[in-house]
C-alpha cells in the first residue's frame, strides 16, 4: 500500500519501523552509545553519539511520515521543544536581521527574544488572531507561527502568511505542538519548518521531553543539524526509543482526547460563570472559521476563565480526575491556573484545561461538579 494513500492509523502504527527481520523486534530497542566502529575513514551514517543514532533515525523517519506522508522531508530530534524552536531561530538568524514572534505564544519566548537580541537580531511581535504579523513582516528573514497558540488558542491563516512571508523573502517555521500532525500538517500549508513539542500529545504519557524540526530545504535543515551539533541539545536514545512507541497509538489517543474536549467545550458552554471559553472545534469559537480549514482535528486543549483567582484555585482543589500540572496533550488530563507560572497575558482566573484519554461522560461530570463545588 502507498504511503501516501495509507489511512492515518495504519500510518502512526506502522512509521519508522525497519524492514521484518527473522527473529529481531519490529520496533528495535534503544541504542545506547556515545560512539561506534570507526576503521579507517569516516564514513557510513554513525560515528558519534552527539551527531546520530540509529534510535533517532527510526524516530525521525516516522515524525516525518507524520509530518508530510509520501513526501522526502527531513526530521532532525531535540532534548526539547525549546531546543528545537532555538534551533530554527540561531541556525538561521544572524546580527542585523529581523525575525517575527508571536507575541501571545509559548511563555519561554520573551526569553527567547531577549536572548536573540542580545545577539543583536531584532525582534517584532504581534498576535496571532486576524493574521496581526502580516503588519510586521515586510524586512523580515524567519516568520515564527504558533497556531493555535498556547494558551489563548487564537488561530491564524497559515497559508497565507507563509504566501505573504514567502513574498518578502522570509522562511516560515510554525509550532504544531497544540494541533500535532494529525490535526495539522504545516509543510503542506507552505511552512519550511514544522517544529513541536513531543513531550505533549505527540508522546501523550508525561514521561519524556523532547522536541523535533521538519523540513524540506536541504540547506536549512543542513544549518538546523550544525546548530543541533555544536549546541549538543540531543535526545537520549530511552526517550526516542519511548516516543516511538508511542506513536503508535497517536491516531487513538488523539480521537479520544479531541472527541471529549468537544464533549467538554460544549458543556463549559452553558455555565454562567465560564466567561472567555476557547476551543477551535466550537462553532461560535473566533478561530472555527480559520481552524476548519486548516485543521483536521482541534486538539485536546480548552481555556476559559473563572471570576477570580480564589474560585479558580478551589476549581483546581476539587477536581479529582484532572491533575493540577503544567503541559498538557496526556492521557491524564491536568489542568492548571496559568498566571501562576507568569509571562502570559491572562487574567487571573484563566484555566488551561487538558483533556485526557478518561471516559468523556467521567470527566464533564467531574469538571462540572468541581465548577459547582468551587462556588461554595
């Protein structure tokens, strides 16, 4: 059967594995080496620990199938999500060039921005919803997207400010962390660069950080690798090995998980004291127009906001299904008041709610009886 044409579940079960070997694993085990054979010249695909790993390169090849099935793309691990959006950035930016942030994105990136302009590169933000960074683009070299963005899950058109960046002479790299590329395949919407998170969903157990970065362009991918060799920031052989693994329940995990947040959205819905409800599946949402275009499933993450700090806080406190933690796209569900970490525009009583793989009817019942207990 044709990649290309292969349904999504078969795809997620079944990339990156090798050949059927007689006798070996269909999904070998972690190798772990800091260095291999090497008789006479360098040559061959390994040498090194910080350069490859056979582990890795099972890995890479399926988040590629992922990414853009039955196309040649190439998918480069990291330590982190964060090291992989740093990356794209320092690999690609240089003094005196200007990049696009958004400015309602992941928290860590006002530390990014501080540090690229340290470095002397310039830093313009601006939202995501209505496309803001159309306004900023003109001189620019990299356009970074998050859509939806964390945790305000605004939407933007991805293909036409990758047409419009393109225009200008800038790459595009988007962070499909929130969508996963079973909810969202960048490359194809014009990106050069789809990077995430894969200690979210994409791994979906809360055991194991990583990141990764695809791409097309030979060239820039070839700086993302340089960048990736001298800064050292590698995924150990224990965590690709275990984020293989679990690819191969993706498409189930992520159905389940979208399935219930629709289910959730809904019911937050109709409680009078959830104001700000954001969920791109909602029909009523700012982003449903956007998102249904672009977007195959929403994701499984959902923010509102209650009155106050202290109704959000005995919310959390009454909760018994959804744990009180930060990330999100696992099994558990976890929720958590956002504002405490700082650094994000949210009024206090914002809630980032992640819905798990719990039985959709056990956890709306939960939440909606925790909304009803923190009112007490």
């Amino acid at each position: 059967m044709s990649e290309a044409v292969m349904g999504e579940g078969t795809r997620a079960v079944r990339a990156g594995l090798p050949e059927p070997v007689k006798n070996e694993p269909t999904l070998p085990g972690p190798v772990f080496a800091a260095h291999f054979h090497l008789p006479g010249e360098v040559s061959g695909p390994y040498a090194y620990g910080r350069d490859e790993n056979p582990t890795w390169t099972h890995l890479e090849r399926a988040i590629g199938e992922l990414e853009a099935p039955g196309e040649d793309v190439e998918t480069l691990v990291f330590a982190s999500g964060v090291a992989a959006i740093a990356a794209v950035l320092f690999s690609q930016l240089s003094a005196g060039d200007s990049v696009v942030l958004p400015s309602d994105g992941y928290q860590v990136l006002p530390l990014v921005r501080a540090q690229l302009e340290a470095y002397g590169i310039e830093v313009r933000t601006a939202p995501t919803a209505g496309d803001a960074q159309l306004d900023v683009l003109d001189g620019a070299k990299l356009l970074l997207i998050e859509s939806p963005c964390n945790p305000g899950l605004d939407v933007c058109d991805i293909r036409r400010l990758a047409g419009a960046a393109h225009a200008r002479g800038a790459l595009v790299a988007v962070d499909n962390t929130l969508a996963t590329p079973l909810g969202q395949r960048p490359l194809a919407l014009g990106a050069d660069f789809s990077l995430a998170s894969g200690t979210k969903q994409l791994t979906g157990h809360g055991d194991v950080l990583l990141g990764y970065v695809a791409g097309r362009d030979t060239a820039a991918m070839a700086a993302v690798r340089r960048w990736r060799k001298i800064i050292g920031a590698i995924s150990g052989p224990m965590e690709a090995w275990l984020a293989h693994r679990s690819l191969a329940t993706l498409q189930l995990r992520v159905d389940r998980q979208n399935a219930t947040a629709q289910l959730l959205a809904e019911a937050l819905r109709e409680r009078p004291e959830v104001t700000g409800l954001r969920y791109p599946g909602l029909s009523d949402d700012p982003a449903h127009k956007i998102a249904s275009q672009q977007m195959r499933r929403y994701g499984s993450v959902i923010s509102f906001t209650l009155p106050t700090r202290a109704r959000a806080e005995r919310f959390l406190r009454a909760l018994r299904l959804v744990d009180d933690a930060t990330s999100f796209g696992g099994v558990r569900s976890t929720a958590e008041r956002r504002l405490r970490w700082g650094g994000d525009d949210v009024p206090e009583g914002f809630i980032r709610l992640s819905v798990g793989a719990e039985d959709p009817d056990d956890l709306v019942t939960d939440v909606l009886r925790a909304l009803d207990e923190s009112d007490r």
